[in-house]
C-alpha cells in the first residue's frame, strides 16, 4: 500500500501521546559535553583550566590559554548497560557504538606590542557531543491491574463514535489520515483502540461517548520494548583574549543539532475470559531540530598557582519537527474461532514544528596547579529544570505542559572534580562527578554519579590520551503517558572508553 504523507493542523497540539511533554523537554534540554580523553579523565572539572578543545565548549576564555595554535580529535567507544525491574522480573541488555565525540581547532594570534595589555587573541572552532540517545531495552512483567486496553479506553472516553470510526468501505490508511488531519491524536488513538476491537462503545449511535473495554480485568502478561539512536551535537565558533597576565574572557556563538530516533514495542496477553486475548502496539518516533545559544565565559589568574573560572551559558532555543507512525494487531476469540485484526494505516504524522527554550546555567570553577607536576580542578554548575519552556507560551496545551514543567522539575547542581599528575611526559589523571536529579521526586530521574581515569602521554608537538569513565543512574520509565502508566525501574550504567589525538598547529 502506498505510503501517504499528510501534514496535521494546529488541532494536532492537543494530543496526549505524541505532542511534545516532559520527558522531550528533558532529553534535548539536559545536555553533557563528552569530549577529550584528557576532558573526561578530570570528569569534565574544566572551567577554569583551559588549554584543551573541550574545556573551551565549557568555558569560552579556556582557548586563550593556548600558547599555539592547537587541534583535537576524538573517538569513543561508549557503552550502555540496562537492568530492568518490571513486576518483579529482571532483565538486562547492553549497547555498544563508536563515534566521533569531538573535534575542533584553536589559531592563536599573539600581540606584536609587548606594550599591549592584550597580550593575544584566538579563534576557534570546536565540536562536541552533548547527547548519546543510543538506549535499549526492555521489560517483562506479569501486570496485576493494568492493560494496554487502558491506554485507548483514556483516549476514547467522552469522544463521539462518528469521529473515531470509519466511514462505510474506507479504508484504515483513509480513515486514520482523515481523523487525525481533522481532530489530531488522540482521536487517531481512539480510532485504532474502536477499529482493533479493543473498545466498544455503550450504543451504536455516532454521539455515543462512553466506551468499555474487551480486555478483561485480570492478570496480563506484558514485553515491552526500547530502541532508540541519535545525538545532539554542539558547533561552537569561538572568540577569546588574553588581557595581561591575568585576565582571560571568552566567547561562544553556538549553533547546535539533533537528530532523534526510537522505536516502542508493546505484546500483551492474557487468559481472563474477554473477548481480546493478544495486543501488539508499535509505535515510531524520529526527531530532527536545530538550535542556538551563546556562552560568556572568563578565567581569572589569582595568583601563580591559583585559577579562578567563571561561565554563564545562555538557554538554547530550538526550532524541533516531529515525525511518527504507529500500528496495531489485535487477536480476539469470536464464536469458538481466533480472529486476528491487524490495524496498519502506514501513515507518516508529520508535526507542526515548535520551539523549546531549555534553562542557562552558571558554572563556578577553581584550580591549583602545582607548577608543571600536576593539578587538581574544581567546577561548580547550576541549572534550573523548571524553567524550560515549549512556545508559544500564549498556546494552551504548551502552557499546561510549561506548568507541569514548573511544577515537576527543580533546580539541579553538578559537582566535578579532577587531578592530573606528571611523570616526565606521562600524565596520569582521575576524576569524579555528582550531578542531581533535574526532578523535584527524584525518582523518576534519580541523582548520577560517575568517576573516570586516564593517562595521556606528551610526545612534544603530539599528545595521545586515553579515558575510561563510567557513570550510574537510576529511573522510572512509564511506558505511556496515559492509561498504561506503570513504570519500569532502570539502573542504568554507562561506560565509555575514550581516545584523543592532540597537535599543536
């Protein structure tokens, strides 16, 4: 059957599965420079240090401490591994990929006056990962209370017959364009909740708006399933100077992309005497948008020794397009025989775009270096969750989720700490990092902890480093957003081996 394409209207935006909420606010608002091998050794503890490509996507002034012009390229081998608890069932599953983390080059310009107070300025171009949305997984369960069914009866209820059906001899394709082009996603819910035989409605009439629905009440037996990949990447062209011996000041123009892709698998069953004894429900995702923000930055020499960082990082304002297309089966005991109803409209929903404005931040940053045997490095950041906004703020259902934003997410601090000790050309470093939980439960995200070690060797104008860093979360994963709201628990561990090349120009 041919693939339609069809744009849906503003109507779309009061959908409750696919218009954008929570949850999309904070995989493309909570942003992680992954950066160099030497970066992520100190976990990241970099603003007030400079001297490396990454440090610079975190504090601007970082590339006016550059004494040449320097450039760096990374990759990563970084992986992923998810336990999951769902009904008291147990499952694991592992992901692995290899990328270009980072990339970037800093060209120093140095003042001919030696009268000057500028001693040089340097412009820059640095590239960094600030999102890996490569995750799997998945959660078996024997759910006591709790259906898929559920999920379409919410949708359904209080909706009219005629607007979630089709018309005699239309096909599913026709049917599902229509309703949602018409009245957006929730009807479409409706509509494949009615046509899998899932909901039936209390009378035939077309304003009848009370549905039940055809799974029993019972136990259910339920796999669901997790795939996603993607990035969110972060271009920075950058500007800073030095202004004597003490003084550097910085900036970022950053122009930032990502792309979003993922992939639910839902099969439940059950013996409970109803009509409906099997659901499969698919559904797919993918993302794209593009953003901008702006970073203001200075690193202040108190004295020899000590180093004073300071970053404001703007909020990123992005231009998001969402894509998705969903299929449902169905399989029901109808007089003695087993009937299987598929619902495949192979349809692509295609979205209005929306902007998403995420939180600034502030970074504090504090260093000591112990002449040229070492250091260790101290950053403070804050950001605050809840000021994260969908716009037009003037819409409603954007105003309701900015509300809940608001209600649910709270200011988050992030602590990292690093050293690094020389042995001739050898540099061995280890680092640690704490950062909180964006939510105000602190359950649904739990607070992610992490250390790091690495060693880098220094053959003159070449620098090689290699990382091993590792980091461990906890979440509650709800698998929809309405209806079948059960949540399955994640302990979630990331590992990632890191190697970067570094030369001076």
């Amino acid at each position: 059957m041919k693939k339609i394409l069809f744009t849906i209207g503003s109507l779309f935006l009061a959908s409750t599965i696919y218009a954008q909420n929570i949850t999309d606010a904070l995989r493309y608002g909570d942003s992680d420079i992954q950066g160099s091998a030497r970066f992520r050794a100190l976990s990241g503890a970099f603003g007030a240090l400079g001297g490396d490509m990454s440090a610079v996507s975190i504090n601007p002034a970082g590339s006016a401490i550059f004494n040449s012009s320097h450039a760096s390229f990374t990759l990563g081998l970084n992986g992923k591994k998810n336990e999951t608890s769902f009904f008291g069932t147990q499952n694991t599953n592992k992901d692995s990929n290899i990328d270009l983390s980072q990339g970037g080059a800093a060209f120093v310009f140095k003042h001919n006056n030696e009268a000057s107070k500028f001693k040089k300025f340097t412009l820059g171009l640095a590239y960094d990962r600030t999102g890996d949305f490569n995750n799997n997984w998945k959660a078996y369960g024997n759910n006591t209370n709790n259906s898929i069914g559920n999920y379409f009866l919410q949708n359904a209820q209080g909706l009219r017959l005629d607007q979630i059906s089709a018309f005699p001899g239309e096909s599913t394709s026709d049917a599902y364009s229509a309703i949602g082009s018409a009245y957006g996603s929730q009807y479409q819910q409706a509509y494949l909740g009615y046509d899998s035989y899932i909901l039936e409605p209390n009378t035939a009439d077309d304003d009848n708006t009370l549905y039940t629905s055809n799974i029993a009440a019972g136990n259910y037996k339920q796999e669901y399933s997790y795939a996603s990949t993607g990035y969110n990447g972060k271009l920075a062209f950058n500007f800073a100077t030095q202004y004597t011996d003490k003084f550097y000041f910085g900036l970022n123009l950053n122009s930032h992309f990502l792309n979003y892709e993922r992939s639910t698998f839902l099969f439940e069953e059950n013996n409970n005497g109803g009509t409906i004894k099997q659901v499969a429900f698919q559904n797919d995702l993918t993302t794209i948008g593009n953003g901008f923000s702006f970073q203001l930055g200075s690193i202040i020499k108190l004295s020899k020794e000590v180093r004073l960082g300071l970053t404001y990082s703007s909020p990123t304002w992005y231009t998001i397009e969402d894509q998705t297309t969903q299929s449902l089966e169905t399989l029901r005991e109808e007089s003695g025989s087993n009937l299987l109803q598929i619902v495949d409209p192979r349809i692509v929903n295609i979205f209005p775009r929306y902007r998403l404005q995420t939180p600034s931040s502030f970074t504090g940053s504090l260093a000591y270096i112990f002449g040229k045997s070492g250091l260790i490095s101290f950053d403070y950041g804050r950001k605050n969750y809840g000021n994260t906004k969908f716009k037009p703020k003037s819409d409603a259902y954007f105003s309701e989720q900015n509300n809940t934003i608001k209600d649910q997410l709270t200011a988050a601090n992030t602590y990292k700490i690093g050293g690094e000790y020389k042995i001739n050309q050898v540099s061995l470093r280890a680092g640690y990092r704490f950062e909180e939980s964006p939510y105000k439960n602190k359950t649904t995200i739990g607070d992610l902890s992490g250390y790091s070690l690495g060693l880098g060797y220094n053959f003159g104008n070449t620098k090689l480093d290699l990382t091993y860093d590792t980091a461990q979360q906890d979440r509650n994963q709800s698998l929809y957003n309405i209806g079948l709201t059960d949540a399955a628990a994640l302990d979630r561990k990331i590992s990632n081996i890191t190697l970067s090349l570094g030369f001076s120009l």
